[in-house]
C-alpha cells in the first residue's frame, strides 16, 4: 500500500500531502530531511570543522549556495560542471566562495559521501583564495 502513495519516487500523495488546516503550511515528515536542507547542514557542519581547525582562514569570506552554476560565471569553456566557484575580494565586497549544490549531489553516491565531498569542495576554494594549503586548512586532508 505504502508504494503506491509514493509512485516513481515523487513523494507523498494523497491527504498527507495536503497543507495544515490550521497554518497553511505543507505538512512536514517527523524525521524527514530535505536534500536542499541536508546540503545546507553539510556546509554548516563543514564551515564549523573549518572554525575549529583554522578560523582565521574564514575572515572577510562569504559563502553562499546555489543550485546550479548561473550564466554570470564563465563556465561555459570547460569540460565539466564546475562544483564550487571562488570568487576575489574587490574593495566593494568581500570574497566569496559559491558552492553548487545539484553538481555536488550528483557526483555523490549517498549522504555520506555528499558531507565530504562539500567538506572537500569547500576547502579546495578557500585554499584557492587565501592561497594557504589544504592541509594547513583541515589537517585530516592530504593535498593530492
């Protein structure tokens, strides 16, 4: 019965899928974790791993998520997707790393593997931008 209230692995059908008479909110799994939310604890966890091992490191760096690479970026010339942009410190802004969650998620093969390859994908940019080496960034990376 339960296989045919999640057809094709579209989610939940039927009244559990109807929003919250009271809120108007979709209703929420107990337990239940989105990939959008697991990959956003991922880079939390990631950038608290990264303020026990080298804080300084982090100081005048945004870090920011998006789906997929967008047109701003000259991606177009290379042969593969990119997972994450660096992006310089101007006098107007700040630097910026841009981590592209779908890329990510599809070289992953589960949770697991996702959690350090973000770990990993995060740590190659800033090791880009502040020019230090990954290991002095986390020192459980090699720098291969």
């Amino acid at each position: 019965m339960t296989d045919r209230r999640d057809r094709h692995g579209r989610g939940v059908r039927g009244p559990l899928s109807l929003p919250n008479p009271l809120t108007g909110a979709p209703m929420r799994l107990p337990g239940h974790v989105s990939a959008a939310e697991f990959f956003i604890q991922a880079i939390t966890a990631s950038v608290q791993r990264l303020m026990q091992t080298c804080p300084d490191a982090l100081v005048g760096v945004d870090i920011g998520v998006e789906d997929v690479p967008s047109s701003t970026f000259d991606w177009a010339l290379l042969e593969r997707v990119p997972l994450a942009a660096a992006i310089d410190a101007t006098t107007t802004r700040p630097a910026r790393i841009v981590i592209f969650r779908r890329p990510l998620e599809r070289r992953a093969s589960d949770r697991a593997d996702l959690r350090d390859l973000v770990h990993i994908t995060l740590v190659e940019q800033l090791s880009a931008l502040t020019g230090r080496s990954m290991h002095d960034l986390d020192p459980e990376i090699d720098d291969d």
